[in-house]
C-alpha cells in the first residue's frame, strides 16, 4: 500500500521477534496517511491488545487492521449487497 510506505520500510528494519510495546516505543510516532486524515502507527497498534509479532509481515498486518475508519472511503457503503426481503434498501445517490 502506498499510504504505508514509511510504516512499511520502518517495521521492515526492525528486530524481530518484536512486541507491541517495542514497536510503539520505535515507531510509535511514524504518520499514516489514509484516505481520509492521518493517524500514527502508535495509535493504530494501541487499538490491538498484548501481543508478540514473529516478523515483519505479521507487525505489517496489524497495523493494517488496526487503523482507524479514517482508512476507509464512504462508511456503510456497498453496491453489491441485496436488499434483504422487506427493506427497502438504499436510496441511490448521484454525484
């Protein structure tokens, strides 16, 4: 991903096996972009509970769980989802 260039190439050089602690403390401050404003890899990783990340791959894959909704376009949105039975569904909307 793109928007996680720095986070990527800093985590990469890390020491593994890492905690979530080692991490935070190393790179806690390191901006993510995303689509919608910007948050830290510290405060993506405060989301996650107590952990020990084997490598660099796993470290990677938490972090990209654990940002915010910031990371996400328009929220509750889908076009493929069907109508359940009953609904009415979603008003289409134009732009």
């Amino acid at each position: 991903m793109q928007l996680f260039t720095e986070a990527n190439e800093r985590i990469e050089t890390h020491s593994f096996p890492a905690t979530k602690r080692e991490l935070i403390e190393a790179y806690g401050d390191v901006e993510i972009s995303l689509p919608n404003g910007s948050e830290t890899i510290g405060t993506a990783l405060s989301r996650l509970g107590k952990e020990t990340y084997p490598n660099a791959e796993a470290a990677r894959l938490a972090v990209y769980g654990a940002v915010s909704d910031k990371a996400i376009g328009r929220k509750y949105y889908s076009d493929r989802d069907p109508v359940a039975t009953g609904e009415r569904g979603y008003q289409q909307v134009s732009f």
